[in-house]
C-alpha cells in the first residue's frame, strides 16, 4: 500500500496565490522528500527534510514536517503559471532504503 | 551531468510483441531503479538493482517482466509477450548512498511511453 497520501488530488488557484499541499504516513521515517512532476516528464527532486526538522525553506518552497501526527505540508508561495505540474511526497526510511511515492496532488495555476 | 537517460522516449507496439526499455544512470550512482506509472495505480516500484545486483524485484507484475543491469552504466527492462495492460509510462531513477547520514534522493529520467494495442 502507498506510504504517502497526499492532499487534496488537485488543487486550482490563481497566480500570485499560495499553495499547500499536505501528505501523511503511516509509520516512522528517516526523511520525506518532494517531488514535482511536469507534463510528460520525469519527477524532479524539490526538497528534503529529515525527521529531526520541522520546517525547511527553499526559495518559494516551505516543508513542515509533524512526525507526532505523521504528516507533512508543501507551501509554495506567490505561485506562477510555471508552478503547474504534479507534486509528490516520497518517505525513506531508516539506512538506505527505497521511497515511497503517493498519488500526487495536481497543481493548476492560471494566469 | 546529462541526467538519467531513458529510451526509447515512446513505444507503440502490438500485443505478443517483445519489447526492451533501456536506461543508462548518472555516473557514479550505485542504485537503479524501475518505475511504472498510471493514473489507476499511481507511481509503483519494480525492481532495485545495487552495483548491478537486483535486489528487490517483489514489484515485477509478472513473469513476463525482467529486467537486467550488467554494467554499472546500462539496465534494460524487457516485456515478453506484451499485453495491452501493460501500457504506462516506465521511469528509470537512480541514485547515491555516500554511507551514514546520506539521502536517498533519486534522480528520474524522462521515461518511455508504452503503449500496446
């Protein structure tokens, strides 16, 4: 079964507008990453918080991460048309090991 | 660094037909990785190669399905016979463990759009 749920599925909002999107777990993790996902593209790595942080910065991006209520959020900022694609939340967990993807939110930005 | 490459980019074949999926990884990255996605099912996991040795392959649907890795820079993911079902996009990823403390973040290709009539 999938690790990450995001939500919502989709998401539509004007540009210059904020974006959140969240995703929760099922058991413990080392990190959570993001991951954007243009039209006929591959996913492209956004992010990454380890379970010891709370809030991570990237540019227009803010990560929150809640390990006490297994969850995560994605907050873009002042969204441009560019921002239109789907976004994934992958957990890791403890050594190395493989992701688990969720289903994505699709983010839709209008000009 | 060109990235993962991935092709061919789209494949249209007819059912029974074999059909081979070819990935060379960023250089130096010791994790290979197969991904099919569809709307149905979403993003699932195949099979993991480690310097070259599968090492998970619980993901594989079916025995139709196999995938092989013999050199650091090549992978191939085969489908013999091919069946309409198995139309998807197939990602190929990879990625670095530096040893403690390190990230699993993995790198994608473009993927090749299959599909089968």
């Amino acid at each position: 079964s999938q690790q990450g749920e995001e939500d919502p599925q989709a998401l539509s909002i004007q540009e210059g507008e904020n974006a959140t999107m969240n995703c929760s777990y099922k058991t413990s993790i080392n990190n959570l990453q993001w991951y954007r996902q243009n039209s006929g593209r591959g996913l492209v790595h956004l992010i990454l918080i380890r379970s010891n942080e709370r809030e991570k910065h990237s540019g227009r991006l803010r990560v929150t991460l809640d390990t006490s209520k297994k969850s995560s959020s994605l907050l873009i900022t002042a969204s441009r048309a560019a921002d239109t694609a789907s976004y994934f939340c992958a957990t890791g967990g403890s050594g190395y090991s493989t992701l688990t993807f969720g289903k994505g939110t699709m983010l839709l930005v209008s000009p | 660094d060109a990235g993962v490459i991935q092709s061919p980019r789209h494949e249209v074949t007819e059912m029974g037909q074999e059909v081979t999926l070819r990935c060379k990884p960023i250089s130096g990255h010791d994790y290979l990785f197969w991904y099919r996605q569809t709307m149905m099912r979403g993003l699932e996991l195949l099979i993991y190669f480690n310097n070259n040795v599968p090492i998970d392959d619980s993901g594989m649907p079916e025995d139709r399905f196999s995938a092989k890795m013999p050199n650091a820079s090549f992978s191939t993911l085969k489908i013999q016979p091919s069946e309409p079902r198995d139309s998807a996009v197939y990602f190929c990823a990879s990625s670095f463990f530096g040893g403690a403390g390190s990230t699993d973040t993995q790198y994608f290709g473009p993927g090749t759009r299959l599909t089968v009539l």
